[in-house]
C-alpha cells in the first residue's frame, strides 16, 4: 500500500494517526491500533458534524464526544490538539502518560478540559454517552420553547468490540431504545481485534441485530478505512432518525497502514518500534519527523476554531431572547448551571423530635427525598426495578419516558449497573443535574465499577441503598451486605452514610447535595429505628459527634452507627443505672468525620478514654482504629442467614444484653 499523493482530507486524517504513533512511541506506553483505525470515522465526525467551541470547551450547547474506547485516547488528543483546543498542546502530546501531563492514559473528564467523562474500563463510555443524552432530552423536554431552541445536542461516542462484549453496555443500550433517544449515535469501530487476539476466539455474535433488538437503528459502513463519504452519509440517516438511537458498525483495521502488524492484536496495546515506525511513514508516504503536522492541515483545522466561534455567537443570539423572553427560566438555567442551590433550599428539610414515632431510614429518606425534589428542581433519579422497596418515587412529578422526557421519574429496570454508569452521565453532561440512583445495598456489587467512577470522575451522584444489614431478614444471606459498607468505605472521594434516624437522614441528604463533585452512599434500613434525642441535622456534617454524655471523661465510649446507634443508646441507660459515666457517639459518616481537624476528634473520642466499644451489623473491618488497644467491635464477621430480621439481630448478638455484657467485661 503505498500512498503517491495525498488530499488535504488525507493529510489530516494522517496527522490524526502520527499523532497517535508519535506519542505512543515516545511514552513507550499506549493503544497506537485504535487511532490509526478509527482516523477516518473520528475526522469525519469532527469536521464535518460535531457542534463545539475549541476555545469554550464548557459551551452549553456543545454536541457530547465520548471515547467509550478510551485505552484509545491518544485518537481523542490528537483531536482535540489539531481542532484548536488549548487544553492539549503539541508538548501536551509529547508527554502521553507521563506524570503531571493533561494526556493521560485514558481520558479523565477532571484533568483536561474538553474530555467529557472518564473513560476507563470499557462499557462505561457508552453508558455515559446514554446518560448525556438522557440529561440533553431532559433539559430540552423542560426548557425549550417553541420559538426559543436553548438545548439542542447530540451525544457521539465511538465504541469498539469490548465495549459490546462488556454487560454494562448492553444494560445502558436497552434502555436507551426503549426511551428512544434519538440524539445519541454510536460509531462502533468494528476491527474485530481485542487483546487476545481477532474476535472469532470469544465473539461472534450479530451485534448490529441485538442492537436493533434493543430498538437502535443500525447501518453499516463496510469501508471505513478510507470511504469517509460513507460515513458522512451514515451519520446523516443517522441524524434523519429521530425516534431511535443509531449504531453506525463501520468495519475497520486496526492499525491502518502499519504493513506488518496492521490488522493484529499486536498493535492492539504496544508501540510499534522504529522499524515499523518507518515502514508505515513509508507505506502513508509521510515525510514528515515526529510530532510535526503539515501546514495544510494546520490550515484546515484552523477552520473549525472560526466554526465554533459562529456557532456559539449564534446560539448566544438566541440565548439572549431566551432571557428576555422567558427570565424566570433563564434565572433557573443560569442558576443551575453555575451548581447553585436555591437560596434557603435547605430549610426543606424535615425534622424529628424523640415524640415522633420510630420510621425504618428508608421511609425518612422518602420523605426527604421528595422534600428536596419539591425544593430542588434539578433533582433526577429513580431505582433499579425496586422503587416501592427503596421508597424513591418522587411524587407528583412524572416518569421519564419516551414522549416525555419532562419527567423527573427514571426508571431504570433490573439494571443496576448500567443505571449507575448512566448516572455519572447525566452529571456529566454538566447542566447541574442531581442523579440519585437506587436499588439494595448488597447489589452495590454489580454496579461497583461505576460507583469507583462515581467518585474518581468527581461526579455528584447519590445512591439511594436500602436494606442495609442482616434485619432485612428473610431474604437471607445473598441479600445481607455484611461485608458491603466497609468495602466502600475504602473508596476515595465517597461518603458513605449510614444515618441513624430521621434528622441524621435529614444531615445526610444535605451534606450529599451540597457537595458538588463528590458521590455519596445513602445506606438505610428496612427496620423502624427510634427518633433520638440529641441527634441533629447540622451534627452529621462532622461525620461523628458526641449524641450524649455525663462528663468531661467518661468510662466507656460506645460509638455507633445507624440502626446500631439506638441500641448503643439503651445499653448507655443500662450501664448507668449501674453507675457508669457512658459517652455516645453516633458515627453517620467516617469520611466526614476523618476530614475533621485533630482537636475536634479528640473531643469526640478522647485519647484518655481507651474503654470504648464500637456497634456496627456488619464486618468489623476498619473499626478497630476507633475502638484502640483497649477496645472491643460489635459486628458480623461471617454472612448472615434467613429469618426474621428481630430474630437475626438477636441471634447475632445485637441486643442491649450482648453489648451490655461487652461493655462491662471492657470496664473489669
């Protein structure tokens, strides 16, 4: 294959892929074959379809770019380098995957400026891309008028093979053809080459046919190396479709244009080398050193900075009447946009005194939940398939659905990852959305690589999980998370709460939408616990506080956590009958109380007290840290089993009896 001249097209598609070798090469590091295949589909989607600003990368009313295949970033750099982005320079380039640079190995929504989401483990891209479109269908279904169009993207992602073969993506998928959202198109770089080796090893499947089983449109481009017409004219009949998702399959070689190892897995995750380097200059006929882009494509690709700039302007004109026109939702807009909160929101918060009957978390979260929604319009979220066991229907405010993307409600179905990858994107999409999304605690495990995302890509999404302990009870030990709370704990950037009753639900809730680029665990019980005396909204932003006490040193601490803390507090009456001095602390959240400064924590928890128990129906992993040397943890160190939740508690050894007993052989 040898290349005599070259269009300015060709030039640039080239300087796409050298781009990518270069850096590859450079970092010894890297994924060279999806760039160097993918080149003509990203090109033409970019200069020919992509709505944006390369000098306003936040312009609201950008089109979304996701790299669902984001081992492949340097396709995405490369891009963003030659269309006039800032935020990647050719030195930017130069340092792929080095430390500090803006080009790291996947594509990291918080460290440069124009990536869109965080792009990692495969799958979660294109369920990202579907929450993007979800976001844009809502923000347009609830802001755009007839004679004012405010919100008017589509979401582009290009995807390959394993980002099909990843369940995730199929969860994502099928729901996003039941809404039929028509503004998300998908390019599927079909090369048929993941790490092992071609596909034909693990997957064969018709996936054109189960996407259009899912309710997608799909075409299919069978020259996508060099028929970039093609492809236009697929994303056009993909645009002209406006009911249904698209997938474009455009059948690709990974690698184009290496002569040796273009086409195999061998170009799949590995620099070239310098010989084969060469041979693929020669074999693209470019003439030209490492790093260095011709100057008519530097020409042409100076265009698009003078594109986005109109586009923008144009939307600004219209921006403008919009805001004259209709002031109170422009005011909404500008507000929620900027990640303000309405002034005062959090006076809707409700508040429980001890004369308030006992309500299990889930039924407090309810009821706040719904406050917030009332007082909080941007709030968004639903559960996966277990709305009236999570309590997490939003009342009053109708289901997002196909038709009527207005509609507060999602629901999710049976998808619980899917929904929290679903999640980041709606967040991401950065129109100031709150997503919740909910199921039971247990099954964080099938969601917990778009949870880990949650917290890594700085997103605000908070999880609504319920049934948090062996006293859900008859469901039995698949059901019961003993082990689940501490595993997330370990996760940075996440709040894991685990209030203990109504006005802790109340602290938790406003701690979780105030905090704008950090997830939280909304954990909550199935059982009834108590109003306590001496809890408070305002206290659960500490993460721990002293609930009471009976003097500057008490002789025993017992530090509790959600359905546990009541418990501790009966056990507390208990020892003082006996003539103990007793300190209860109520522990909501360790994160927030690990962010508190040392005088604080030791007011809490005073080193001179070294008798303290810690209560907590769950492993007593991480615990010991508070309860010291001298200290003993209440907890669940093997799974559950099934029986009435009262009954597991006792069994279990979660009665004021057994931490009674505890206490006191702590106090000998």
């Amino acid at each position: 294959m040898v290349v005599a001249t070259q269009s300015v097209e060709q030039l640039c598609i080239n300087s796409i892929r050298f781009l990518a070798i270069d850096a590859v090469e450079k970092a010894k590091s890297g994924h060279p074959g999806l760039p160097m295949g993918a080149a003509p589909m990203a090109f033409t989607l970019w200069d020919k379809f992509l709505k944006f600003n390369p000098k306003n990368p936040t312009w609201l009313n950008r089109d979304r770019f996701v790299l669902s295949a984001g081992h492949g970033s340097m396709l995405q750099y490369s891009l963003m380098h030659l269309f006039g982005y800032d935020s990647v320079s050719i030195d930017d380039i130069k340092q792929f995957r080095q430390w500090g640079s803006k080009t790291p190995g996947h594509p990291e929504n918080f460290m440069t400026p124009g990536i869109e989401v965080t792009t990692g483990p495969l799958g979660q891209g294109i369920c990202n891309a579907v929450g993007l479109a979800m976001a844009e269908a809502h923000m347009a279904a609830t802001f755009n008028k007839p004679d004012c169009t405010i919100f008017d993207q589509y979401t582009y992602t290009i995807v390959g093979d394993g980002c099909n073969m990843e369940g995730v993506s199929g969860e994502a998928c099928s729901l996003a053809g039941h809404l039929g959202l028509g503004k998300l198109i998908a390019l599927y770089d079909d090369n048929h080459i993941s790490i092992d080796g071609d596909t034909e090893v693990s997957f064969t499947e018709d996936v054109g046919k189960r996407f259009e089983a899912y309710g997608w449109q799909v075409i299919v481009v069978p020259d996508g190396d060099t028929n970039t017409e093609a492809i236009a004219k697929a994303i056009d009949q993909a645009k002209a479709e406006t009911t249904k998702p698209t997938m474009i399959k455009v059948r690709t070689t990974i690698g184009f244009g290496s002569p040796n190892k273009g086409g195999t897995a061998g170009i799949h995750g590995a620099a070239l080398g310098g010989d084969e380097i060469k041979l693929t200059r020669e074999a693209l006929n470019w003439n030209y050193e490492p790093f260095v882009v011709p100057e008519e494509a530097k020409a042409y690709y100076a265009k698009a900075v003078e594109r986005g700039a109109e586009a923008e302007a144009e939307w600004n004109k219209t921006w403008e009447t919009y805001k004259t026109k209709y002031p109170e939702d422009a005011a909404r807009i500008t507000r929620q946009t900027s990640y303000e909160l309405p002034t005062g929101w959090e006076k809707c918060l409700p508040t429980y005194t001890p004369e308030d009957k006992p309500l299990a978390t889930r039924q407090t979260s309810e009821k706040t939940l719904n406050a917030i929604a009332n007082a909080v319009p941007e709030l968004i979220g639903g559960s996966a398939d277990l709305t009236h066991s999570n309590l997490t229907q939003l009342k009053g405010f109708a289901d997002f659905q196909k038709g009527s993307y207005a509609g507060r409600n999602l629901r999710f179905g049976v998808r619980e990852h899917g929904m929290a990858a679903i999640c980041n994107g709606i967040y991401l999409h950065k129109t100031g959305l709150v997503p919740f999304g909910a199921t039971f605690l247990v099954f964080v495990d099938y969601m917990r690589g778009a949870v880990r995302l949650s917290a890594l890509a700085e997103t605000q999404v908070i999880y609504v999980l319920t049934h948090d302990s062996i006293a859900l009870g008859e469901d039995g030990p698949t059901h019961q998370p003993v082990e689940t709370i501490a595993s997330l704990r370990v996760i940075p950037n996440l709040l894991v709460f685990r209030p203990a009753d109504g006005n802790e639900t109340s602290g938790s809730y406003k701690v979780a939408m105030e905090r704008r680029t950090t997830s939280s665990i909304m954990a909550m019980t199935r059982q009834a616990l108590p109003q306590l005396a001496g809890s408070s909204i305002e206290a659960v932003a500490r993460g721990g506080y002293i609930l009471s006490n009976d003097g500057d040193l008490s002789d025993i601490i017992l530090i509790g956590t959600g359905s546990e803390v009541s418990l501790c507090v009966d056990t507390a009456a208990k020892l003082r009958a006996d003539g103990h001095k007793v300190c209860v602390v109520s522990m909501p959240c360790v994160e927030l109380f690990e962010e508190q400064d040392a005088a604080y924590k030791n007011a809490v928890l005073p080193k001179a007290v070294t008798k303290r128990l810690v209560v907590e129906a769950g492993t007593t992993f991480g615990w010991h840290k508070y309860a010291g040397t001298e200290g003993d943890v209440v907890g669940i160190d093997t799974f559950g089993a099934s029986a009435p939740g009262g009954v597991l508690m006792k069994e279990f050894g979660f009665t004021v009896e057994n931490v009674y007993n505890r206490a006191k052989a702590l106090l000998k």
